[in-house]
C-alpha cells in the first residue's frame, strides 16, 4: 500500500543554541511559548495521516523523551504503529556502521517490519505548518526514487548558511545539491524515499565505511537515482543558532506570521499541561506578546513571548525578550532583548539588557 | 474491595441557569476560562485519591460524556475502577430515568456492590469547590457516623435560602431545616454526604418501596435517618464553595476568579484542578490590546480591551471594542468598536461591528447566543452605536 512512515533524523543535527542545548538536544528546544523545535515535524507528520515515527537521537535525549513521551499529544500512542524512539547499540562489536547509518544498520527489522513502503525523513529545524500529503502525491505522480522537499527565500540570513541548495531542470528532476549561496532554492531537509531503496542504499553506504546517508547515500548518488524536488510555498523558518531563533520566535508577533504558522487546522500539537489560563492583574500593560497558560502578569510586557507558568511581578518590565516556562520576574527587574531558559527567577530591581544579534541568556534554572 | 466509592451526580438539567444548560447539563457549563463545571469534582476526586468514580448522567449528556471520555485528564482511566458514566437503563425488570437523587444512587446499587466499599462519597457536579474528601472521610470514621454531611456557614441573613442542618456543640444533627424562615443555625448543607455503605443501601431499599417518596436524599433519605436516631454529623469545610445554580451566581463564581485575595485559585498547588487541555497556540496580545484583571485562555486574540473578563479558548476581541465584566464562551468573536458590558456570551457567537450591550449592576447578567442576539440589538438594553 502506498503509505508513508515518518523518521526524524537527529543525528547530523548540531546544537548551535549554547546555553539552551547545555542540557538537551536542538530538537527540544521551547519555541513560541509553547512548543518545542520538534512538534512542528512531528505535528505535521500526524496530521498528513502518518500513523508510524521513528526518532534517531544519540544524545541529550532525556528532554527529548520527556516531552515525546508515549507519543500520546500527538495520538502516536497506539497498538499498531505510533512512536519508536531508536537508540543506536553503541556495544556490537561486529558493528561497521558509522554516523546515521548506524542507527539504521541496528534497526533494520524495524525498518523491514513496517507496513509503509515509503519514508518521510526530516531533521527538527526547519519549521513549518506543512501538509506532506501534497508532497508524497507528487512523489508518486513523478515516479521518483527521491523527492526533496524545498523552499525558495527572499534573502538570504545566517542561518542558510549552512543549508544546501537545489539546482534542478525545469521538470523538477534535480540535478545539482550545492552549498552556492547565489541560488535561493533551499533544501528544507525533509525528503521521502522508497523504502526498499533506502535500505538498499544504507547497504551501500556501510559497505563502502561512509557515515552521513542524506550527503553519501543520496547527494553524491544524484546520477544513479531518480530525484525530484517539490516546493513549499508556505510560511517557514530554519532555526539553528541563537540569533535565529531568537528573530523567528520574534517573527511570530506579527499577526499575519502567527497566523501562517498557527492558524492552519489541524494545529501544531504539543505535550499538553495543566495550567489555567493566563491570569491579568490590576497592573498587566501587555502588548504585541504571545503568552501561553498559567502566566501570572502584574507587570509590563511587550514585543516578547512568555512560556507557560511565567509570573512577571509588580513594575517589572519586560521588551523584546523569551521567558520560558516557569520563570519568575520579581518587582521591578528591567529585561530587554533577553532569553531566560526555564525556571529562572530574577531577584528584585535588576537590569539586563542583551542585543537583537545576541541576546543575552540566562541556562535554566539559575537565580540571579 | 475498596474503601471508598464515589458517585457523583451529574443529570441535573440546571433549568435556572437558562440558555447555559439549553444544549448541555449543567456540570457541563463552560467555567473559568478554560474548565466546566464538573471538572471541581473530578479533580477533587483525583487529589482525594478516589479512584473509582460512578458519574450519573441524565440530561443532554453528551458534551459530559464526552468531556470526561476514558477520565485520562484526572487519572481516573483505569483497569480497576477509574470513572464509569452511568446512565439510566433499561433491563428485564424494566426501566425508567433516575427519578431523584436517591433514586439514581439506587439504580446502581449494582455498580457499588462490585466495589464492595466500606464507604460512598455522594456528590454532585455542579458546585465550584476544592476540597480534600479525606479529611471528610476520616472524621466520619472517628465519630463512628452512618453520614456525615459537609456543612459551610453561610451569611445569617442568605440562611433562610439555604438547607440548614441544626447540630449540637459536637456536631451532631438532630435537625434538618429545607429553607427555614426563622434559621436556628447558618450551618447549610453543601449536599455532600459520606455514607457507610451498608446503612445506605438499607436505607435506599426501604425508600424505593415508598410510593410518596420523591427518593431525594435532603428531602427522604436524610429525614427518614434522623427519625430512626441514627448517628448524623455534620462536618464543616472551610474554604470556597458556590453552588452555580442561577445565572447571577455563575458570573459572580466567575469573577470570584479574577480576585487576587479570594479563597477560590485555579493555581493550588496541593488541589490542582485538571480538565481537557485544547491545542490551540499562544494568546496573541496585539499592539492596540489592553488586557487588564482577566483570566484569557491559549488561543485568543486580543486587539481591543478586556477588563474584569474571562475568554476561554479562541476567542477573537477586535480593535476598538472593550470588554467588561464579561464571560465569553470558547470560539466568541467581537466585531470592532463593540462594547460588551455584563454580559455571557455563549460558545463561537459571533458580536458585529459596533454593538452595544450593557447591563445594569443591580439588573441579572445576560446571557447572550445567536438566538438571541439579534433581538437584543434591538431591545433598550442594547443596540447599534
């Protein structure tokens, strides 16, 4: 049957968020007051009708496995299917395999066992509110071996630095993946590929002691396969180090943004909690915000996103910052241009003041 | 066999709450921004550690039962025990609906005997309060009780409104007074009863026989107990308690949530109170909101001003408008330059562009839905700007 499983490759993943991946991996970094880097391919996995994730993650995962638990936000928690969180075997001494490939070579029953016969594979930090069915409808309608998913943008910003680029004819078949900054045709990192194909190539890959299957099974394969490439057309965003994902959690207070990331149902899905809603006192003066449950605001807040359970206390201000979940701001604290990693507390009457290129941040759990 | 059962009843239709209870029973109302009613009990439940729950439905079930569903929000889906919906059936000896709220209880005699417990929990979802049963159920077991009702002091003047229980210095009822014009005590009922199963049940099989019986525990069971000179007591609760039962007291158990001093917190710590939570985003404040005194739930927009309200999830308040003292339903959309002032506005109505809708301080809040809405713009109680 024409079904579609979906992995999340975290492996090649780089933690470029210094104090807020100290303690956790990339993936489950909290982003727009609610969610963590992961939901946004997770979510849209389930809601384009993909009933099996599998996730490849080697280290910092015990947040990672917290947030996913079961897979139950995400209706993954099921008796066929749902969520496979996959480890590699670091003990096997007959074990070649290096990289991404290791977690496949340790998995393949896994991978054998499954009823898709076609794999979605995506990374964390490229997000977007994106229906893969229209891709995988494409995949099939070109009979490709691979399709890449991509993304055109306006101006090139940090972050693409280190994105690849597609060069394809004008039937989509790809003929080139280069890092040539001039070309604006992004690869997002989520491709489908034939099941039986990947296992095939991860064959390959190992046998010849390679160790990154996207670069090695697929970009230096470009003859021998038949690729396409399908564009997104929607709102979306890389995150890969502070200073984007500070000015893409900013992006989402401008309406039109917020609703292109949020207000597309099914909605981005989330490890749901038990706060009440958000609580205004006498002196709340909040605006251009996002705030999730169970914030306490008696202070000013602007231009920045508050985390679930922050309290913000009397004559507080707040401009232009993240606040994550349970952190607390005494009277009088001054914060502008700010990340605070979860609960932090800030004592009475302090100022700190970073920049939009670099905002200061405050790892979580610390006092000041 | 388990020491205690609970059962709470949850069939009441609500008929003074209006066109809040039109669709849904009342425990099912929508309450403080993001919860319903029951959802009090429910969490009581679960921070009681009763963990086997029977819920008697009735009236327009089906929002209830679908809100509690396996009872996943409160820990309450388990192997054993863990919530069961009971509804009134039909077997080979007949059926008929819960005719009462010893009548329901009675119907499922069934049910509680499969638990074998010492003791039932009766309580009923439409009151707002947090309370630990424990503390209820350990002074039943000291005094050795067949009941003992929980008991709140009320103003002594609002008495006569209440049902009022006469005790002794050590608490023991010798009287029951259903709304006294002359109270002897302001100690009322908060119809919440631990029984001692066997004296329950003894006492639900003789009522059943009784063809004058309206088999109510305040206005049957408890009398016919205080006439055999069984061991009544009371036990007195201190904290928040309101029975939602009109539409001026579900908006002021609304607002009671907007005091910061108030008894009534949605953020205890040791009596959490837990409901389903929805996916809905971040609540978007825009440049031009003013949000003040308010409790707003995830997925709201605000770009007007809102004071003294509670939004619960969804719901949409456009420049210029201002909000007051007001209840709006999940899914609720204010048109621009709209003044909305006491008022409930019921689930995904939508409010045009400059309407005007104040009622009074001594006037009863409005409710207000898409029936309504338009015969409201043209009363003298509202109108176009």
């Amino acid at each position: 049957m024409n079904t579609m499983m979906g992995l999340i490759n975290l492996e090649h993943e780089h933690h470029f968020f210094h104090e807020l991946t100290y303690f956790r991996n990339g993936a489950s970094v909290p982003f727009a007051g609610r969610y963590r880097l992961i939901d946004f391919t997770l979510s849209n996995m389930v809601n384009s009708n993909i009933e099996e994730v599998a996730v490849f993650t080697r280290n910092k995962y015990r947040s990672l496995m917290d947030h996913l638990g079961t897979g139950q936000n995400w209706e993954l928690d099921r008796r066929n299917g749902g969520l496979f969180v996959l480890p590699p075997d670091w003990n096997d001494p007959s074990d070649i395999s290096k990289g991404d490939l290791q977690f496949f070579h340790n998995n393949r029953d896994y991978f054998y066992r499954g009823k898709a016969s076609y794999v979605l594979i995506s990374g964390s930090q490229f997000i977007a509110n994106m229906d893969y069915k229209e891709a995988f409808k494409y995949h099939l309608e070109r009979k490709a071996d691979v399709t890449l998913i991509s993304t055109m943008i306006d101006n090139e910003q940090p972050e693409h630095e280190r994105c690849l680029r597609i060069e394809a004819d004008d039937l989509g078949w790809v003929k080139n993946i280069t890092n040539n900054k001039s070309n604006p045709l992004l690869f997002t990192g989520v491709y489908i590929i034939n099941k039986d194909l990947l296992m095939t190539l991860v064959d390959q890959c190992i046998a010849h002691h390679q160790d990154y299957f996207f670069i090695q099974g697929i970009k230096e394969n470009l003859s021998g396969l038949k690729v396409q490439t399908y564009e997104y057309k929607g709102y979306s965003a890389f995150i890969n180090s502070i200073e984007s994902y500070y000015r893409h959690n900013m992006n989402l207070l401008s309406e039109k943004n917020y609703k292109a990331l949020f207000y597309k149902q099914p909605f981005v899905r989330t490890k749901v909690g038990s706060y009440p809603p958000a609580t205004y006192r006498s002196c709340a003066n909040v605006k251009k915000s996002l705030l999730a449950n169970g914030c306490v605001i008696d202070g000013k807040v602007e231009g920045s996103i508050l985390f679930r359970g922050v309290t913000i206390k009397e004559g507080a201000t707040i401009k232009d910052s993240i606040i994550m979940q349970r952190c607390t701001i005494e009277p009088g604290v001054y914060l502008e241009n700010v990340i605070l990693d979860k609960d932090v507390h800030i004592k009475a009457n302090q100022r700190f003041i970073g920049s939009k290129d670099k905002p200061y941040v405050v790892a979580k759990r610390k006092e000041m | 066999m388990k020491e205690c059962v609970g059962m709470l009843l949850a069939g009441g239709e609500g008929k003074r709450l209006g066109k809040l209870t039109k669709e849904v029973a009342k425990p099912a109302v929508h309450f403080g921004g993001k919860y319903r009613i029951i959802d009090f009990t429910l969490s009581n439940c679960t921070n009681s550690g009763i963990h086997t729950l029977g819920v008697m439905t009735q009236y327009s079930p089906l929002e209830l039962n679908k809100h509690i569903g396996s009872g996943k929000p409160w820990d309450l889906h388990r192997q054993d025990g863990g919530v069961t919906i009971l509804s009134p059936y039909t077997a080979q000896s007949g059926g008929s609906w819960y005719s009462g709220t010893a009548d329901a209880i009675y119907q499922n005699i069934h049910f509680i005997d499969q638990h074998d417990p010492e003791y039932v929990l009766v309580i009923s979802g439409d009151h707002i309060y947090q309370m630990d049963y424990n503390a209820l159920l350990e002074e039943h077991k000291q005094s050795k009780a067949d009941v003992t009702i929980s008991v709140i002091p009320v103003p002594w003047e609002e008495a006569s409104r209440f049902g009022i229980l006469n005790t002794t210095d050590d608490l023991r009822i010798y009287e029951f007074d259903e709304k006294p014009k002359k109270p002897k005590s302001n100690l009322a009922s908060m119809g919440i009863y631990m029984f001692t199963w066997k004296t329950l049940k003894a006492y639900l099989l003789e009522d059943t026989k009784n063809k004058y019986s309206s088999h109510d525990f305040g206005k049957d069971i408890i009398p016919a107990m205080l006439a055999d000179d069984r061991r009544l007591y009371a036990y007195r609760f201190k904290g928040y308690w309101k029975d939602v039962g009109t539409v001026q007291s579900y908006w002021e158990a609304n607002m009671d949530l907007l005091d910061e001093d108030w008894r009534l917190s949605l953020t205890n710590k040791t009596l959490m109170l837990y409901s389903n939570d929805s996916d809905f985003p971040p609540q978007f404040i825009a440049e031009t909101g003013i949000v003040k005194h308010s409790l707003i739930n995830s997925g709201c927009w605000v770009f007007g001003t809102v004071e003294h309200s509670v939004l619960f999830q969804h719901v949409v308040i456009e420049e210029g408008s201002y909000i007051h003292q007001s209840i709006l339903h999940p899914g609720v959309k204010v048109g621009r330059n709209s003044i909305l002032e006491r008022v409930i506005v019921m689930e995904n109505t939508e409010i045009p562009e400059d309407t005007f809708i104040r009622i009074g301080f001594d006037e009863e809040p409005l409710v207000i839905d898409e029936e309504n809405l338009y015969e409201i713009l043209h009363e003298k109680t509202g109108g176009v700007i």
